[in-house]
C-alpha cells in the first residue's frame, strides 16, 4: 500500500471516452486546522469536479493524489491555492488515457504520513532540498555521493538509480531501524536521499541528521519530478505509483508493469512470464507450497510469541480492574455490606479506604461507599501496581488453521484469568499473539497440568466445537506419573466429584450427590523411584477429575501441589516455575468444524514420562 496516499485509493479499469485525464500529485507540510470544515469543502468540490482519488487532511499539512479532466483539475488547484498556506504547493503532472481512481476519498490523519518518531517535524525543518537537474549534474560529473532509496523493497524491484542503496524494509515504519544498521562511516559522507514523491524523505531526513548523519540531502520532488525534468539518465527502470497504472517510465508514461493479486507486489513483463505466474491466486514473490505458508506463519507467531512474553506481562506493574457482582443476597445493601459480606477475608475498614480513594468504580466513575447496589450490578475494583505470579512462558505451538489454534501448554500457566493471574495467563497471551482475533479456549487444563489445549479464532467455531467436549465426543489421553507402585494393570474410577470446591479451591469425592464422573487408566511402567506411569483416558471432564480419581485410588500424581499422599489436601492450587506436576495432556481427537474430519493433536510427551 502508498505510503504516500490512503490504502483506499483503489483504482477503476473504466475510460471515460477518449478524454485524456491529468494525474497530479502534491504534497505540503503546513500547519492545518478546521480539519472537519475542510474535509466537506473538497468533498464537495471534488465531487462537483468528478475528480477521483484522495486527498489526506492532518494537522501537520495535505497530502493528495487525484485524476480528472484538465479544467477540473485546474479549478481544484487554484481553489487550494487560494489558501495563503497553500500558495506555493508544488504539484507534480503525470497523463493517462483512463481514470485510474475508483472513488474519491477526503480523510483526516494524524500524520501524513506515518512514521511515529518524536522531534521530527518539516514544518520546523527538513533536510537540504537538492533539485532535479542538480542531482543529474552531481551523477554527471560522478561526484561521490550515496543514493539511498528509502521507499519499500517492492517498490525498488521495480527500478532504482544506477547504484542506489536500498534501505531495505517492508513499510516505511520500519525506517528508523533500517537507519541504525547502516555503515558507521556512511554518516561522514554525502547521502542523497530519494523516494516517489519526496513525501517520505521530508521526515527520513531530518531523522537521519538527529542520527548523527551529517550531509544529508533530500531529491527535492522524488523520483516523478527527477523524470519529468532529467528523464531517465542514471535510472534503471520504472518508477513504482499507488493507482491502477502501477509503474510509469521516464517518460512518465503507464508502462507493462502490473500488480499481484495475492500479495500486491508489482510484477515485470518478466514476472508475468514466469511459470509461477498464477493470477489471481500467486505470483513468483509470493508463490508457496501450503507447507512453506504455515511454516512462515509458525515463525511468524513464534517471534510474536517471544516478544509477548519477554518479559512475562503480568511481571510490569500495572492497574488491575477486578470484576465484583453482585449476587441476588446482596440486593439493596449498601456497596460497603456488600463488600465486606461478599469478601470477608478483609476487614470493612480495608473496603471503607478502598472507597475513600476511588478504587471502587463502575463504568469508569467513582462509587461512594453508601450507595445502594442492586443484583447483577457490575463494579470495578481498581489495584494500583499489580505484579503477578511468575508463570512459565514455554508456550509451542501445535496447529494452526483458519479455524483453530492448537498449542502445547506449560506449567505452571493459568488458562484463564482469574485469582492473582491476569496477563500471565495462556488466553491472555495469545490474544496479544493473535490480535484481532480474540481466541476462546474450547476446554481447560489446571494451571499445572501440561499439554494439548484447543482454541477457536470465532464465535462460530467455538459454537462447532464446544458441544464436543460438553457431548463427549471428544477423545483425550493423558499421561501421569504416579506415587506408588500401582499393582493393577488397568483401572476404572467412577466416583463422583463433589460439585462445591474445599479447601483451596480442591475438590473431593463425593458419591451420594457429587457430579459423575469416570476415568479409565492403564499402567504402562513402574520406575526405580517407586513411582508408575499412567495412561489416562478421561470419559468425562469434571475439575481435577483425573487428579482427584488418583488420589482417591491411593497414588496421587507427582508434584501434585494441592492432592498429598495420605489423603492429605497442600496449601496452594499453583506450584512455582521450575516445578512439576506430573500430569501431562498428550493427545486430544476432536471433529474439524468444517468438514467434520476426525483429526489428532498430540504433544511430546515430556522428560518426567521417561526413566531417568
């Protein structure tokens, strides 16, 4: 997409007659207000002109590029120019024999364009402009100087000057970056940057000499002003445009140059020849065996992974909002009975200050301590400099397909945020990786279990595959090592699990009015250790089921921190990173949403599993 125009200035294939419409670009860094006012005066205009194309409005100048006939484009000029700022725009003109605009588009930016640096400002001051003709008689005389193209690689493909540098990015964002891997001896010498229009040299520039570059030029114009006054002496090639025509030569004419459909990359007369060439779906840039697209992809979310959680999220301190509703006993009280009611293990003195400084809100506003709370009211409650619990950040993952995410889990790693975890939590995490997508686990595992966990990209396939789990019909194996050595081969527990937890949050058997439950195991080996390993089939999914059927059955798991020999309950839900609990999720079969094929995910089973 132009980094020097809305992506929405698509283009139209449609010819109006034989009419031949006039192409101008311009640009002007000047301060700007009444932004709104002005957006419904060119809309107006352009429309009354049948211009196409789009002019960007932002507090920091104008940015445009627009087709149409040459009265139309000579009355929208000297309307601009009737603007005091505007007096002097410089416009460059191009011709083409269609309107290469769909549509016209006035839109209000914050930038002209994007680069996010502080202190780079061209209304205070850009680098030294070096004219077209100047830059030739530079190249004539070969005066020794470094052509720096700082426009997209994509963009460069297409043609560059004779010996240009290319800055190397994808997107003009990543300039600054691009900037600290060049040579340190380049800063002593002179640099003539250079890019379409010269819009991004404007802040390229500046931001170099704050980098310690110390002769810095700027081709005043760009490539299209460098073609209309010099031609093509020096250049290779075309020059790469955002609209329908997508390269122009020397000439400044339209040229064989088209685009890819996939992946938008232009492509060559060459290009197109290329037995790689499959419009729409692919071309030689970007065409990929589906196995080299999702292993690009799984690299892709591997360095989104790391950077997520390097450092872990919930280890900065941050304001946590922790939900508080009301339940239907508390209707009619005041939100401090219901504070202290609902929350015991704090004193009303505790609430009371919590109130006094504001950290009990809803929807943004301050709650005071007498007001009256209804059922199913919603509340806030605002902890400043939240840092949570150190969580294992070893997160793989398994698959990936438009519909599902499949990882392999660490321990300790919540799945869902709640307690004292938050961000450090598998769902949060992944959301942060898969932004837009808001994942949705389709089942659970406790916080130290290891292995197989399942996720949805949408609502609707959560919808598909949810019922699975709640059904049955969802077939899981597990893994676990166990105290004791287990003198049976197989095994079937059916005790039923209490329906309320007890202590820290455990469950227990409860056969008379506990939910059912049943797990079938099979004892794979005994270890030198005295302890066994399992496989587990679980046909049902209660909480802690499989950790509470062991224990129930005299052999906890290993390194279970809450289920103790002797039937004996820990004093925490969590273990610490480093520790393990040998329970591990090793396959999960389930029916794809789309065409209902019945697919295994598996986990390496892990080092615990294995005689030591």
């Amino acid at each position: 997409m132009s980094p020097d125009v809305s992506p929405e200035a698509e283009c139209s294939t449609s010819q109006v007659g034989n009419e031949q419409f006039v192409n101008i670009a311009a640009y002007q860094f000047v301060t700007l207000d009444q932004l709104e006012r002005r957006r419904e005066e060119l809309k107006e205009l352009c429309n009354r002109l049948v211009l196409k194309g789009t002019i960007l409005l932002t507090p920091e100048g104008i940015n445009l590029f627009l087709a149409g006939s040459r009265e139309a484009i000579d009355e929208f000029l000297s309307f601009i120019r009737s603007e005091p700022a505007l007096a002097e725009i410089p416009v460059k003109e191009s011709f083409s024999d269609y309107q290469p605009f769909e549509r016209m588009l006035v839109k209000i930016k914050e930038e002209i364009i994007a680069f996010g640096v502080d202190g780079v400002d061209p209304r205070e001051r850009t680098s030294k402009k070096l004219p077209a003709a100047e830059l030739k008689a530079w190249l004539d005389a070969g005066k020794e100087v470094i052509l720096l193209d700082t426009r997209n690689d994509y963009e460069v493909r297409v043609g560059t000057f004779d010996d240009a540098l290319p800055i190397g990015v994808d997107h003009f964002r990543d300039f600054p970056k691009a900037v600290e891997k060049l040579p340190e001896e380049t800063k002593d010498r002179p640099i003539v940057m250079f890019c379409t229009g010269g819009i991004r040299c404007e802040k390229a520039g500046p931001f170099m000499e704050q980098a310690g570059f110390k002769d810095v030029y700027q081709l005043e114009g760009g490539i299209l002003k460098y073609f209309e006054e010099c031609g093509g002496e020096h250049y290779t090639g075309e020059c790469f445009v955002f609209d329908k025509r997508v390269a122009l030569d020397p000439s400044l004419k339209e040229t064989e140059t088209t685009q890819c459909y996939a992946c938008l990359a232009p492509l060559t007369k060459e290009d197109q020849l290329s037995e790689l060439y499959d419009p729409p779906h692919s071309c030689p840039h970007c065409h990929e065996s589906p196995e080299q697209k999702q292993q690009k992809r799984l690299q892709q979310r591997i360095e989104k992974l790391q950077a997520v959680t390097n450092p872990l999220p919930g280890s900065v301190p941050y304001e946590n909002a922790l939900p508080l509703n009301v339940p239907a006993q508390f209707d009619q009280s005041t939100l401090l009975e219901f504070l202290t009611g609902r929350f015991p293990q704090f004193s009303q003195e505790y609430w009371q200050l919590e109130c006094d400084q504001n950290r009990i809100q809803r929807e943004g506003k301050t709650i005071p301590a007498n007001h009256i709370v209804r059922a199913g009211n919603q509340f806030a409650h605002l902890v400043p400099a939240t840092v949570e619990p150190a969580v294992s950040p070893e997160i793989s993952i398994l698959h990936e397909d438009e519909s599902l995410v499949v990882v392999n889990k660490p321990a300790p790693l919540p799945i869902h945020p709640s307690g004292r975890f938050h961000r450090n939590t598998l769902q949060w995490i992944l959301n942060e990786v898969y932004h837009p997508f808001h994942l949705r686990p389709a089942h659970r595992l406790d916080a130290n279990t290891t292995g197989v966990v399942v996720f949805c990209k949408t609502r609707s396939v959560s919808k598909a595959v949810q019922p699975q789990f709640s059904e049955g019909s969802v077939e899981k194996v597990y893994l676990a090592r166990v105290q004791g050595e287990v003198d049976w081969e197989s095994q079937i527990s059916r005790a039923g699990i209490s329906r309320e937890a007890g202590e820290c949050g455990g469950r227990v058997v409860d056969n008379e009015e506990g939910l059912k439950a049943e797990t079938h195991f099979e004892r794979v080996q005994h270890f030198d250790d005295g302890t066994t390993l399992l496989r587990v089939v679980p046909k049902t999914g209660r909480t802690n089921q499989i950790r509470v059927h062991l224990w129930h059955l005299g052999h906890p798991i290993v390194g279970d921190p809450l289920y103790l020999t002797g039937q004996r309950y820990g004093e925490s839900q969590t273990h610490e990173p480093g520790q393990e609990m040998c329970l591990h999720a090793l396959e999960l079969t389930l029916s794809l949403p789309d065409s209902q094929q019945r697919v295994t995910f598996s986990a390496e089973p892990p080092g615990w599993s294995k005689p030591s």
